[in-house]
C-alpha cells in the first residue's frame, strides 16, 4: 500500500502516453483498447530508478486495467502530469506468510470489529484520501476517487470495510485481476483497525487462490506482518503464473462478483486471532 502525501512532480520523463480524458458516462468495458493500450505502455525495464515509467494518458478503465496487467500504477498529485509508476524492487505480501503481530492479535480480540467487503466503496476512497497528521496533500485526487468508483462499477475494483457498530472505523480497497490483487491504500479511525482489514483481506485472496498480493511500496507497517521485496523480473514472473504479465493470453478480464461470508462462527480464518 503506498505512503500517504503528495507524490512529487519530476521534470524528466522518458515516454509520453497519449490519451484523453476521463469519460463517466460509459459502464462497460471494451475489451480490444485494454489490449491496445497494454502495447502503448513502454516495457518495464525501461523504468526510472525511482520507478517512473511515463506520463500523460487517462484514467479509462480500460488503460487502469492494461496498466495493472502489467504492474504498472498511476501516482500523481493535483496540479501535475498523470504519471505511471513501475517500482523496483516490489513489496509483496505473500498470503502464506502474512501474520498479525502478537500485541496486535491480543488487542484485536477485545475489540468487537465487523469485516465487510464491498459494502462501502466509495467511504473507503473518500477516508483513504483524507489529509492525515501534517501532511495535508493526498495523491487519491478528485479524478482518482472517480477512475477507481468506476472500476468499483464495473467490478475490478474492491474494498474491505471494518466496522465497529455502525461506525466506518477503517478499510482498504485495491483492484483485483484474476489471481492478483493490488493494493492501493487503507486507513484506520481506530487502533488495529487497518491490520484488521488486512486480515481480513488475505482470507478473501486465500479463497480465491489468488497468487499475488502486492503492496507496491515497502512500509514498515507491511514488512512487520510478513511482506517481502522483489527484483522486478521476480515480481513480474509472479504476474504471469497469475495470468497476467507481459506474457498475459487472451480471453477477457473477468471481474470478481462472487459474495462471501465474513462471520467469524462460519470461516476458519478467525482462529488466527487466538
């Protein structure tokens, strides 16, 4: 999950994606641009240091999905160009080693959280978007919130909520494609309430058998509860036994519409807190 603030403008770029700007209206996806802009992306190896890849585009769908398929991410504040974002090395959540800290798991059994998923996407982006602590900036601007809402629709898009009665007190959301899941921020209004959502993401994924979980950017928060970093010719070969990567087949981009119950007395993955 990346850091909170402003992300900085840098000046030298090395590829320009054309493209327009973003249209609300239509909400269906059109299969032969997602494959069309996965060709006018740059190849990843081609990448700033620092993970820069290109600017300029949109923030379709169809370019957001292209993009993902290929690990690539915008990342961007207001007032700058719209810039994509390869980063290397990768930090990784392998499902298999995730672990909540032990003083996390002690304060979590005593309070009385309640995990949804996809109950309240648009709080989630709006709460993740908020100014926190000194830094006011945020780089989920106005046209983020909306590029994601609208993957959201069309059911590429998802969110964990974590509720305590009534109370929106944390979440995460990210896009899911095939067997990934990227990451793309969490907030908490109460302590643990973010580890929460975490926790209770990687019980979807394990589910699902997704393969990949991928936080883009290494935060100490993530790396306390398992994460790993990747070379980026790891994290890519790990794309494409996802079904996704340079080497992605054909066939649609299906979206995640399956339900799944969250109460604890019906799923295994609440033993974890004991």
């Amino acid at each position: 999950m990346r850091r909170h603030g402003r992300r900085r403008f840098f000046p030298e770029y090395m590829t320009y994606q054309k493209g327009g700007v973003l249209e609300s209206s239509e909400e269906s996806l059109d299969e032969a641009r997602i494959f069309a802009f996965r060709g006018a992306f740059p190849p990843t190896r081609r990448a700033r240091r620092d993970g820069l890849l290109c600017l300029g585009g949109d923030l379709s769908p169809e370019r957001l999905l292209a993009a993902y398929s290929l690990g690539i991410f915008p990342w961007f504040s207001e007032g700058s160009p719209l810039l994509w974002w390869t980063l290397a090395p990768r930090c990784v959540m392998p499902l298999e080693a995730f672990a909540l800290p032990p003083r996390s798991r002690r304060a979590l059994r005593s309070k009385n959280f309640r995990l949804t998923y996809d109950a309240s996407f648009e709080r989630v982006i709006v709460a993740c978007a908020a100014p926190r602590g000194e830094d006011a900036g945020t780089w989920i601007t106005e046209s983020m919130q909306q590029a994601y809402i609208r993957l959201h629709r069309l059911g590429f898009a998802h969110s964990i909520e974590v509720w305590s009665g009534d109370r929106l007190v944390g979440g995460l959301y990210g896009v899911g494609l095939r067997r990934a899941f990227f990451g793309e921020s969490m907030f908490h209004l109460e302590s643990e309430a973010s580890r929460y959502a975490l926790f209770g993401l990687v019980a979807l994924l394990r589910q699902r058998n997704v393969l990949v979980l991928d936080c883009q950017q290494e935060t100490p928060h993530m790396m306390r509860m398992g994460a790993v970093l990747l070379s980026r010719r790891s994290f890519e070969s790990r794309l494409v036994r996802a079904g996704l990567g340079a080497e992605m087949g054909g066939g649609p981009l299906l979206p995640w519409t399956e339900r799944y119950d969250w109460s604890p007395e019906s799923s295994s993955w609440s033993e974890k807190l004991k």
